[in-house]
C-alpha cells in the first residue's frame, strides 16, 4: 500500500510514509472499518432470511444469549458505533437493504 502510494499521486517520491498517510492518498478506509462492514452486513444478510432460517436463528441466538462471546461482543460494539441499542432497532435497519448498505458503508464508518 505505501509503495502504490508513492508510486502516484501527492505521495510520489516520498521515501517515510505512515500507514495512515498512505491509505488517505489512496482512498482507503481503514482496517478496523472494513471489518465492522462486513460484519454488519452479514448479520443484515442472516436477519432479513425466512423465519425458519438456521442462520438467522443462530445469528439471533447469539446476540440474545452468548453477549460474553467474542463474536457477540465485536457486533454489540459494531451496533452501538452505529447506533443500534438493541436487537429490535437493529432489525429495523436491515429491512431497508439499501439504506443499511449505506450506512454500513466502511467509508461512512469512523475508524475507532
């Protein structure tokens, strides 16, 4: 990434870089954003499934009941970065797929 960044763009020649500096030359967003997205967004793809769906009863099961594993822990975090309280305002933001592909956008999310 350091390299792509200093092979163009405002970074070019430059020789010490961060980490940081390289990905807002290239318009990436950052690690830690990625990985609330694509958590996010599969707990959005498992809650609007059928009701009977083993993935969504699992999904559920675990935000209801396991709050202490470490899955449940990183989308408890990941909704309450977002805004999301509980299960139910959470259920009611991935109804609208679009607008939850928005918001859940690693862009649109601020890095911690």
């Amino acid at each position: 990434m350091r390299q792509l960044a200093r092979l163009g763009g405002k970074l070019r020649g430059k020789v010490d870089i961060s980490h940081k500096a390289a990905r807002d030359a290239l318009g990436l967003p950052a690690l830690e954003s990625l990985l609330t997205q694509k958590r996010l967004r599969w707990v959005g793809h498992a809650l609007r499934r059928a009701g009977g769906d083993a993935s969504k009863a699992a999904v559920l099961y675990e935000l209801q009941h396991n709050k202490a594993g470490a899955w449940a822990k990183l989308v408890w975090a990941d909704m309450t970065i977002m805004g999301w309280r509980n299960i139910e305002a959470l259920q009611v933001a991935v109804s609208n797929r679009a607008r939850f592909r928005e918001k859940t956008d690693a862009r649109a999310i601020s890095a911690p």
